[in-house]
C-alpha cells in the first residue's frame, strides 16, 4: 500500500547521500594549509561535538565506534522531522521508519551486551536475580525497542496533529473577515509562530532525545572500567 512517507524517505536519502557525497570530497581536496569555508568549518565542529559527546557518555572504545552512527542518525532524524516544513510528510511521523531506526539501537544493545558478558552470561541475565524473573527480564530487554520508537513517532504525529487542526480552526474564523474570508489570513500570522516550536525547537529535541538515549541506553551495556 502506498504511503506519502515514502516519497519522503526516498528524497530526504537521496539529498543526504548527495550531500555527503560533496562534503567528503571536499574534505579530502582541503589543503592542510588552506583555511575552511564556513561549511566546511561548521563540519569538522559537528564531527568533534560528536566525537565528544559519544566518547562521554559510552566511553573511548565504543564512543569511537559508535559516533559514526550516532552522527548519521542524528541528521537523518533531524531531516526527517523538519522535511514537514517544505511539504514533504515526516518519515518519522511513520511507526514503522522510527521502529526501524530504533531497531539498529536495539541491535546495538545486544551486540555490546554479548561482547560484554559473552553469550552464555548474556543468556544467564535473563534469569537473574532468580530463575521466575525470566519474563520481566525479557520485556526489560524489548522496552527500548518500544520506548525509543513511540517517543519519536508520538510526539511529531502529536505536532503534525496539532498543527493541521490549527490551520483548520484558523481557516474556520478567518471565514467571518469581510472580503478577504476565503484566504486563511489568521493562519499566515499565527501558525508560523507555533511552527517555531513544533516543526523546529520540537524536530530538534526529539533528535537529539533519540541519540541521548540510544548512547545511554549503549553506554549501561559497555563495561565498566570503560565508561571512565
């Protein structure tokens, strides 16, 4: 069945890979001594940020391998959430693109938590602290799946949600103007003062919400001396 959110996916990953296409080419021609544009000043800065940031909060041997994800999910995200603001409809206003992306998080838990424990102890957690404590372990496992994709799906349809019947009750009052009720005067003054909020403060947040507790949620899982 087709869903308008495709289209969406398909052009926000066709304009993201072109453009990190161009920025890594311009990179590797960037003489060592040549002083960067501001684009390319603004790059290096967002890599360093998140260099920092991962290292952090899972510590040096998977902040390393893991800012490379968290870098690309956060603009990906980010993207998504903002594409309603030129038409496009939000992928992420879809339970299936923010379960999958939640996916790759969750995939990632398990992996660090096997690397961590090895298989065998990785299987004994689900037992622990006693042998009936098997099926609150197993949902304790399968919550971030949940938790990380509904956030994110719930709050930008919520956003989406509020915005159109704004515009209809906008559209609705603008009516009773004299002349001019057939265009949705209201709306042209007071929806770009919500949008602020909805489409670009909350597009934010939620990006860098999912990134925060992806790297938590990671970070529980790597040893211990390894997040100091």
């Amino acid at each position: 069945m087709y869903q308008a959110e495709q289209v969406s996916i398909l052009i926000i990953t066709i304009v993201l890979g072109i453009s990190f296409w161009l920025i890594n080419k311009k990179l590797k021609s960037l003489n060592g001594d040549e002083s960067p544009g501001r684009l390319t000043a603004a790059v290096i800065a967002y890599v360093q940020w998140i260099d920092s940031y991962t290292i952090d909060a899972m510590g040096k041997e998977y902040g390393r391998k893991y800012s490379a994800y968290i870098g690309s999910i956060f603009i990906y995200i980010l993207v998504a959430n903002l594409s309603g603001l030129v038409g496009l409809s939000a992928p992420t206003s879809n339970w299936s693109v923010t379960l999958v992306l939640s996916a790759i998080t969750w995939l990632s838990i398990q992996y660090v938590s096997i690397r961590t424990n090895t298989f065998k102890g990785y299987l004994q957690g689900f037992l622990e602290p006693f042998t009936f404590f098997v099926i609150p372990n197993v949902f304790g496992q399968i919550a971030p799946l949940i938790s990380l994709s509904l956030r994110l799906f719930g709050n930008i349809v919520a956003g989406s949600t509020i915005m159109s019947l704004l515009y209809t009750f906008l559209s609705w009052v603008s009516g009773f103007i004299p002349v001019i009720g057939k265009f949705n005067i209201l709306g042209v003054f007071v929806a770009p003062i919500l949008h602020l909020y909805f489409d670009l403060f909350s597009g934010f947040l939620q990006a860098f919400l999912f990134i925060s507790l992806s790297m938590i949620f990671i970070g529980v899982e790597t040893p211990q001396e390894n997040t100091q």
